[in-house]
C-alpha cells in the first residue's frame, strides 16, 4: 500500500449492506446518545470528575472498531466511551461506571477516563496522554510472540503526538514490525491547543513515513470513508506486515471535557462542522442511497433511547461499591 | 554448598525461568550482543536467541512500556533498565500505569512485568548515574520493591518475582556484583515481605536494606569490638515491609538506626522510623536514628563520593550523636 495516501477519495459502490449500514448507524447512535444521556447526568451532580464526551467523532469508532476480530485488543486515550461502547461494552456497565457503581465495568474503581473490558479486548482508556501507546505496542509483541494473527487498534489524539512515547511506540513497532494500528484521532485541538500551532509536522499522517510506517488519512466524519479505509489497513496489519498509522480528521462538537468552557474556537469553524454531522448525514446516505425506510431508523433511534434511559436508571439504582473494595483489587 | 556470585544468583534465576517457561523473555538496553551492562545476560543471546533475548532502543518509555503490556496479555517479561537513575523515563509506565492497571481494572487484568534495575552510587559516576531511588518506587501502592543484599536473595527472590502476577521493580546494587555467598542446591525461593535477620545481637539493631546491609555488618562487628551487640536487620523487600521482624528486634534492644543510601531527606528510612515510633514507642531509650546519604547530588571526586554514602564508621558515630551510645569509630 502506498506511503502517506488519502483515503475516501473514489467512492466505490455498494459499499455496505443495507444491515450493515443500519448497524454503524446503531453504533454511532448509541454513542451520541450515551454521551448526551453522560453530560445531563453530569450536570445532575450524578457523574463526578472529568467527562470528556465523544460527540461529533463517533464515524471513527463505528468506522474502525467493528472490523477488528474478537482476539484483537483496543487501547485507547481518556476520550473512550465511545471506543468502549463500539467494541461492545454494555452501556449499562459503561454507564454505571460513570456514577461510581459497583455494577460498573471496573467496580467504579475507574472511572469515565478508563474504561476496561478485558472480555471483549478493551484493554483501557488510559488517561496520561501517550500512556496507552508503549502499552499497545507491548500487546502488539505478545500476539507476535504468540505467533497469532491478532492485532491491536491503538488510539491516540493529536495531542500525543508531540510526547515522547508516541514517537518511542512508533521506533520500536517499526523495527519490530509489530501488529498495531495507531489511530490518531485528529479533532484539531489539544485540549485548548490547535495542532497546527503545537506541533512542526502540517500533514500529520506523513509523520509515519521516516519510520518506514504506511500511513493514510481519512475523512473522520464518514463512517464509510473511515470503513473502507481500515477494512484495508487491517488486513495490512494481520497478514504480518507491520504497524499502520491512520489520521482522521475530525471535530468534537463540545468542549475538550465538561469543564471546557469552550472559548477557543470560533462559530463559524464549530457550525462548519456541525454541518458535517457524522450522524445526520449517514441517516440520509441510508434513505438515500440505500433505501433504507425513515421508519426503520426512528425505530432504531427509538431502540437505542430506550436503551441509554435503561442504562442511566440501572447506574442510578446501582449501589456504591462496598468499602471493603478499597483494599481489593491489590496486591503490592 | 555451592558458592556464587550475587551477578551469577542473578543470571541463575533468569536462566532458569527462560529454561522452565516459554513465556519468558528479556528486553532492553544491551542486554544482547553486549551481554548486559553489567553482564546479566550474557551469552544469553546465542542461546535463546533474539525472540527471548530483544535488543531494544534507548527508549525507556516504551520498552518498560511494551513489558507492562505484553504481560497484561499474559506474557512474563523481564525488562532489564540499565540503571534505576533512566527508570525516571519510564516512571510514566511504571507507576501511572503497570502499577495502576489492575485496580482501575477493578481486578480484570494485570501487569506482571519484572523490570530489573540497577542501584547505588560509590563508582565514580557522579551525579545522574549513582542515585538510589527505591524509595520513590517503594511509595506507590501496586509494585513490589525488591532490594537483594546477597547471592542467596538475589536467587531465591528473583525465582519468587517470577511467580508474581503484578508489576515487580527488582534493584540490584551496582556494587555488590561479585560479591559471593553459598546457595543451597536443593530449589528454594525467598518470599516477599520477609526480613532476614542477619546478624543477632540484643544491644541495637541496624535496619538496612540492599548494599547498606553489608555496611551495617561491617558496623557490628566495630561495634562488637567494643562490646555492644548489634542485631542486623535486612528489609530484603521494600514493598511488602516487614515491620513485624523490625518491631520484635527494638523491642528486645530498645535502640534502633535505620542505614539507607538514598537521601536522608523523605528516604525509606523516615518511614521505618515513624512506625517503629509508633509500634514501639515505649520501648525505645532513645530517638531512632536515621543515617542516610548525605542531600547532594553525588560528586565525582573520590574523597567527595565517599563522604556522600554511609560507612561503618559513620553509622558508629550517629549511634553515638543520635542514641548516645558508648562507642567511638
């Protein structure tokens, strides 16, 4: 595959099933609604700490993540609600680990920024920027050691990219040909800092080429383009050929958390891309292009509200961990 | 018995861990064509060959990084980090994550990485290659702190590290490598969290840990010479501690000194003090005595260096200042 190409470039036809589509829009919908249902409960005083909401990208986990095997792994930044809930984290436990419940995915020892379910090979949400990388690549070497054919789906924000360990993960999965995807999702902004001002590199997948690393990027608000794109890249990585690094652009239509203010980008850039909604425009390719009937998709939002009030009223009606988990759960 | 080197204890253990299991391997700096900085592993390339023995970069992060990972996914790594003073590029691995994963996991995974450093100062390497930094790590709840003073620990608690489902810092001192003991033929292992006593004595103990323990022998016996007893303490491991032999020792010799290398200043040895005073408070005839490595970067030159790490003689005179002992070095 060639070095440093943009994706989604030449639309190919039939490019999903009319199931499939109706899925990646279940999957994106459940997100969105999931992390609305996060911010009013966070407003309620129900949810504590940071929120960091993943509105606006949900193309890309919808896009990526369903393509990956069930032996594969994912790890990721703070931003993970929504890279947990594509990989199948029930919303419930993911929900309820928000409020700090003993029904959470981590016994609310975790917490909204590390979101683990080692059954479906969601491996964390770590929330040191870069962290997630050295150990991506650390399960990368162990599927190589194993000698399988499992791969790992690493995600990183463009922050990360000026840390060390970003470009520490990147040497060592090159030289050792390991079997990761390093996805940068690129929302323009680290926190508060845009990329462009941050970090030397302008055209950020080439930052892939020294290190012999193919790279692409994609339009991070289709989840057709971000589709077609990794169904290539994975199989790239499985067949045993080595790391991929994929760039998305793409825009969060919040504040970098809850706490954001949000005072940094202009109007106009944030209803550029809400113009661009990942949601809204997949609905209309599937009426459209698909002939998926308006029906069928009000009833899937209809499903998918009724699942996150469920999910919300599970967590509240969930108890606190006993305080007798503070001492489990360690050993050292 | 057989005697061997504290570096040849080391190299046993790893060995046989490489010979008994497959999902053992080591990485790191040097640690292949080279044979180790301080030649751990040598040889162990030609044998095992590059899958089990990995050359990586200069780049602690990741590969403490990848160890930590690759042991979530059920491998046993070793990482050798040359020494403890480059363990600071990777503290990010080590204590945000290898050491927070299963808690934050609530208990669904693990990191049993084994990450062997190299401690101390005393060789002429001043400032950033001498340090002893332990104690930071011997802080963090989630990693074990494993601090060897002879060959027979070395063996017996780099074979139990292997058994360890969590992250494990094992700190060999720079200048004890050749140091020999006798090992026992016959297996055994060294449980964490298990003072050895090792010396008697009913006057004062002398708690130490890693080289310091050889300091404080050399201590007793100066002590000995002029008819004080010192019982002699080895922590063996930082984390879990072993307060229980501690206490039993100041309970029966009323006196007690803490002898670390690392600074004085917030050292290990304020936290043995402060349990012994408040487990032992009425049995003590006197203030614990902390005898640490002097708060300054390590110097170069010799006669500077020397003045930087606690000596027997040193330790003889705080026990004199600080306890008011009888004794002169």
């Amino acid at each position: 595959m060639a070095n440093g190409k943009k994706a989604g470039s030449q639309k190919t036809a039939a490019r999903v099933t009319k199931a499939e589509g109706l899925e990646l829009y279940r999957i994106m919908k459940q997100i969105r609604v999931f992390e609305e249902a996060s911010a009013s409960q966070y407003m309620r005083g129900r949810i504590r700490g940071f929120l960091h909401l993943y509105i606006g990208e949900e193309a890309i986990a919808a896009g990526a993540i369903p393509l990956l095997a069930k032996q594969d792994y994912i790890t990721t930044h703070y931003r993970d609600h929504g890279h947990a809930l594509a990989r199948g984290m029930s919303p419930n436990a993911a929900m309820a680990e928000l409020f700090g419940r003993a029904t959470g995915s981590s016994k609310g020892k975790g917490g909204s920024m590390h979101l683990i379910d080692a059954n479906i090979g969601m491996m964390g949400g770590y929330a040191i920027v870069g962290g997630q990388l050295p150990l991506g690549v650390g399960l990368a070497l162990a599927n190589n050691y194993k000698g399988n054919d499992s791969i790992v789906l690493t995600f990183l924000g463009d922050g990360a990219l000026s840390e060390g360990e970003f470009h520490e993960a990147m040497n060592l999965a090159a030289i050792w040909k390991l079997p990761i995807i390093f996805f940068c999702e690129n929302n323009l902004y680290g926190m508060g800092a845009p990329v462009s001002e941050v970090f030397a590199v302008k055209d950020i997948y080439k930052i892939a080429e020294p290190y012999g690393i193919p790279s692409l990027q994609v339009d991070g608000m289709d989840v057709l383009a971000v589709r077609d794109a990794m169904r290539d890249v994975v199989r790239h990585v499985r067949q045993g050929n080595g790391p991929y690094f994929v760039e998305a652009l793409a825009y969060r239509f919040r504040g970098h958390s809850m706490a954001d203010p949000n005072e940094y980008r202009n109007k106009a850039e944030e209803e550029f891309w809400k113009q661009r909604d990942p949601i809204t425009s997949f609905r209309a390719y599937l009426v459209n292009e698909l002939g998926v009937a308006e029906a069928d998709i009000d009833a899937l939002d209809q499903e998918v509200d009724a699942e996150i009030e469920a999910a919300v009223k599970f967590a509240e009606e969930s108890p606190e961990p006993d305080l007798s988990e503070l001492h489990t759960d360690i050993t050292a | 018995m057989p005697v061997i080197t504290y570096r040849e204890a080391v190299t046993q253990a790893l060995t046989e861990a490489l010979d008994s299991d497959e999902r053992v391997f080591i990485m790191g700096e040097d640690v292949g064509g080279y044979g180790g900085s301080y030649a751990v592993t040598k040889g162990m390339l030609a044998k095992y060959g590059p899958k089990r023995i990995r050359e990586t970069p200069i780049a602690e992060s990741v590969f403490v990084g990848a160890g930590a990972g690759a042991a979530m996914a059920g491998l046993k790594p070793v990482v050798e980090i040359m020494t403890i003073n480059f363990s600071i590029l990777a503290m990010d691995q080590i204590v945000n994550h290898a050491a927070k994963v299963r808690y934050m996991s609530g208990g669904q995974l693990s990191s049993g990485v084994i990450m062997r450093t190299v401690t101390g100062g005393g060789a002429g390497l001043a400032a950033t290659h001498s340090q002893s930094l332990e104690p930071w790590y011997a802080h963090v709840p989630g990693i074990w702190v494993v601090t060897p003073a002879t060959p027979y620990d070395a063996l017996g608690l780099l074979r139990e590290a292997f058994t360890k489902d969590d992250p494990v810092l094992f700190s060999e001192h720079a200048l004890i490598y050749r140091l020999r003991g006798e090992v026992p033929e016959e297996h055994y292992t060294v449980p964490f969290g298990q003072a050895a006593i090792s010396r008697r004595g009913s006057d004062v103990t002398l708690v130490a840990y890693s080289r310091m323990v050889h300091v404080a022998l050399d201590a007793a016996q100066m002590l000995a010479n002029q008819g004080v007893e010192a019982e002699v303490i080895d922590l063996r491991t930082l984390r879990p501690l072993d307060m229980e032999t501690v206490f039993q020792s100041v309970r029966k010799t009323n006196r007690v000194a803490v002898v670390e290398e690392a600074w004085r200043t917030g050292g290990f040895a304020a936290e043995i003090a402060s349990q012994i005073q408040e487990a032992c408070f009425d049995y003590l005839d006197g203030p614990v005595a902390r005898i640490g490595g002097e708060d300054v970067p390590q110097p170069y030159a010799i006669n500077l260096e020397r003045a930087t790490i606690p000596d027997a003689k040193k330790v003889v005179n705080e026990l004199a200042k600080v306890i008011g002992l009888k004794v002169t070095a």
